[in-house]
C-alpha cells in the first residue's frame, strides 16, 4: 500500500482536474478515467476526509496521479479553503468538473410542509454550491492555456423535454431535481457566455440514467459506461465546443 500523498510528487506538466463529489460513482469512475487515459492530476473533492482519503489511496494504489482536497460545497468556508490549498499546492487548475449533487427522494410526493426544505436544500446543493465553487476557482482557471468547466446536469432538467408529451421521462416528477438542473443549465450557459471571448470550453452533460447511490442503486447503465461523453467535453481541446448540452447521442434541448 502507498504511503500517503506529499506535494509535489507528481509532475506539473499534468493538466489540474477538480471533481467534486469525487470519493464514489461518476466522479469517481471519471478521476479513474482521466487518469488513466488522460495523464491527468487528479484532485478529488470529498465532503468526507476519510471517505476521499480512501478513494485517493485506491486511485495511487492504481498508479494514478491523485489526492484528495476536502469541501463541502453548501460551505463558503469550505470551499475557500479548498480553493487556497489548491492554489498553495498547483498555482491553477485546467478542469472543474461540477460532479456533486444531491435528489431528495420522493420529492414530487413531499407534503406542502416539507415542500419548501425539499426545494431549498435541492437548490443549495445542485445550483448554490456549484455557483460559489466556480467563482472560488476562476482566478485558478483563468492560469490554465485551456481552461474547462463541466457541469453534471440531467436530461430531466430540460424545458422542452419536459414539455413533450410523449416523452419516456415524462413520469419522472422529481420536481425540485427537474428545477435545480434546468437552473444549473442557466448557470452554467451564464458562465459560457461570459468567458466564451476567452476561449473558455464550458459545457453541461448528462451522463444518463446511471446506477449510483443517488439513484438507490438503480440504474440503467454503471459508471464505467457513461464516461464516453463525459470524458469527451472533460478533454477538449483549444478548438472544442463551448455552452453545449449533450449525451452520449447529441445535442439536448434546453
């Protein structure tokens, strides 16, 4: 077993990548996978210490490039923090990828009591906490030759999917899920549109109907399979894309 991570062990010619909620499923899978295929140093942000400490020597025991940058994204503090120790150790960061993100179960069903929690807590993970982190690491970004930004949204967070009367998700409620990613969308076409004279890749992709302990285990496909497109926006290049919304097939309507 490795011993545990010092700075400065890996080369700085690797490009940076942060993923939060990294210590399990898809960022995990993803850390994996641009490590492997990509050459990437890999920081993954876990709520956890222990969790992500673990999750990191399993990647190093691999022969990857990783460690683990504690935050909690519903945390100001946390995520300065988080974004001061990067800087400490790497000076920038070529990737964000805006992995975390949470769905209250039974949402659609909540009682007009717990209705209000059900959406505010919704909304602080998967819209709030997103937007603090990737203002905290614009001034990191902004160092990289080829700064990329991604964010994990949802095939149910599109207005014109949810509109169409045929469609196979149309008996999925999920309300405050539905609104938190149609919001994230927002969000992150916000920042597309802000950086796009810079040359900034900043894409939002749904990664499919995956089995991961956000969906209870259940799932139509596992993590490993949903990385093709999602590592394909993680890894563009100068001439790439900027404020799509894709899936392994295409284009999504917003």
């Amino acid at each position: 077993m490795t011993s545990l991570f010092t700075t400065n062990i890996f080369p700085k010619s690797k490009d940076v990548a942060f993923i939060t909620g990294a210590n399990r499923g898809i960022g995990f899978e993803l850390a994996r996978t641009l490590a492997r295929d990509h050459d990437f140093h890999i920081l993954l942000g876990c709520r956890s210490p222990a969790a992500g400490s673990l999750a990191a020597l399993k990647l190093r025991d691999e022969g990857y490039a990783v460690e683990n940058i504690t935050i909690d994204i519903t945390s100001d503090d946390s995520i300065r923090n988080a974004a001061e120790e990067i800087k400490k150790k790497h000076e920038r960061l070529d990737l964000l990828v805006n992995n975390a993100g949470m769905m209250v179960r039974g949402d659609a069903d909540e009682c007009f009591d717990t209705k209000r929690q059900a959406l505010q807590d919704t909304f602080n993970t998967n819209v709030s906490g997103h937007a603090l982190v990737t203002d905290a690491f614009i001034p990191l970004l902004s160092k990289s030759p080829n700064p990329r930004i991604v964010f994990l949204s949802s095939i149910l967070g599109s207005i014109i999917n949810r509109l169409t009367v045929k469609c196979p998700l149309d008996e999925i409620d999920s309300i405050a899920f539905r609104c938190s990613k149609a919001a994230l969308n927002m969000l992150a076409a916000h920042y597309a549109r802000k950086f796009k004279e810079k040359g900034w890749k900043i894409t939002m992709v749904c990664p499919g109907f995956v089995s991961t302990d956000m969906h209870n285990g259940n799932g139509a496909i596992t993590p490993r399979q949903a990385m093709g497109n999602l590592v394909r926006v993680c890894t563009l290049g100068p001439n790439g894309e900027t404020g799509t919304f894709t899936n392994d097939i295409g284009l999504i309507h917003y």
